[in-house]
C-alpha cells in the first residue's frame, strides 16, 4: 500500500486499503502519526500502536514472522548492508510510571554493530526511499541473540537514567509530603481536647506511614526488552 501526504499540509496522510478489506474500510483519509498533532486536528484518525488497524498489522506480521527485507536509495551507506532491528523497552512500577523506547540495532554484514546507523534509524524519515527486498539465508536466532545483546547495553543505560530521574522526582514527592504532615500535625496538637488530639495523631502516623510505603513501592521499576521487527537492509 501507497501512503500518500496532502500536498496542502505537512505530515497529513491518506491511502488505499487492501488489508483487510472486510474489516477496514477501503480508503483511510487525515491519517497521522503524531499525537501532538491529534490534539491540533480533532478530525484525524491517529494511527498510534493502540490502533485498531495496526494492531490487526502487528497480529498479521507475528503469524507470518517478524523479519522482512528492504532496498533502500541512499547514496550516503551505498554498499551497506545488514540487519536492523527494533527492541521495544517498556518499564512500569505498577503505580503511575509508564515509560517506552525504541532501539534500533543495525548489524552489518558478519553481525558487527554500526552505532552511528543504528542511531540514524531512530528518525526513519531520513529514509524514505525503501522498496521490497529478498531475504537471503540467515541464522535468525544468531541475529537476534547479537542484536539483543546491543540492545541490552542501550537499554541499560536508558534504564539507568530514567530511574535516576524518577528516584529524584519521588525524592521531592517525599519532602512535599513530609512537610505537609509536618504542618497538620503542628495544627492537630493544638487541639486542646486529649483523647480527640492522640486519635487524630495516631491517624495522621498511620497515613504517613502508608504514603511512606507507597512511595517506596513506587520507586521499584520492572523494565522489559522484546524485539518488535528485524529487517535486512540493502543500501542502494
């Protein structure tokens, strides 16, 4: 299928569909891709991972496997070629963080990694020049253990930083709160009735206790790393 861009406003899309043409309609119009821009343009249909018609595609492709082959015009790597693949790392608390990257790992030939080309796949517009492939013989489980090893060691660092950053945010959460028990207990204990005073003191430790431990539970981050896509890449 052909995705075509409204020749009147940028990143606005439209195409033919024959992806299930039972199910989807035959002709998608004011397709974007970027949410920032849904906010922008009420009448969009934001094709988001969450979408109905990609989720149907990412099924589709996991039933019939997950690597595929590209030709792409770029005079600037003419010759290259490998394997990309795209690692997904999701991370959560189980409370309120949800976090997601995308890490592009491109193997050249003899799974040696290019960093400086895996780091350019992580805007795909610079290559928009791409055209159906063969795949040649490959050892995928090779592939994918080389692959994901790279990923890893991206993925840990990203890891590394956004648990910094959320450890410092819930650190400043902590002291927001302790000051705010501070100052109800300072009121509580000008209460001049005693048994009213203690119960309301004695509540007041039970919820900071409780929020202690909330924010500590929060601050355990679970991450995963799945592998969404590998292709091989021939740059023409």
């Amino acid at each position: 299928m052909k995705l075509e861009q409204y020749s009147n406003q940028d990143n606005l899309y439209y195409f033919k569909n024959k992806f299930k043409p039972g199910e989807f309609k035959n002709h998608f119009s004011q397709v974007i891709f970027d949410p920032q821009l849904g906010l922008e343009n009420e009448e969009a249909d934001l094709f988001s991972l969450n979408h109905e018609f990609i989720q149907a595609a990412i099924e589709k492709s996991k039933s019939s496997g997950y690597v595929t082959a590209i030709n792409i015009e770029d005079e600037r790597f003419n010759c290259k070629e490998g394997f990309l693949s795209f690692w997904l790392l999701k991370f959560e608390n189980n409370y309120d963080l949800r976090k997601k990257y995308y890490i592009p790992v491109f193997l050249e030939n003899g799974n040696r990694y290019n960093r400086r080309l895996s780091g350019l796949f992580n805007n795909i517009e610079m290559f928009t020049k791409g055209k159906q492939s063969y795949l040649p013989d490959i050892d995928e489980q090779e592939i994918h253990n080389k692959a994901r090893a790279e990923a890893e060691k991206e993925a840990e660092d990203i890891f590394l930083s956004e648990k910094l950053k959320w450890q410092n945010k819930l650190e400043e959460q902590k002291t927001q709160l302790k000051e705010y028990y501070q100052q109800k207990e300072k009121a509580i204990r000008e209460i001049k009735i005693d048994n009213i005073r203690e119960g309301r003191l004695n509540k007041l430790e039970r919820e900071w206790a409780e929020e202690e431990q909330k924010l500590y539970d929060k601050e355990k981050l679970y991450p995963r790393l799945t592998c969404e896509q590998i292709a091989y890449i021939r740059f023409r």
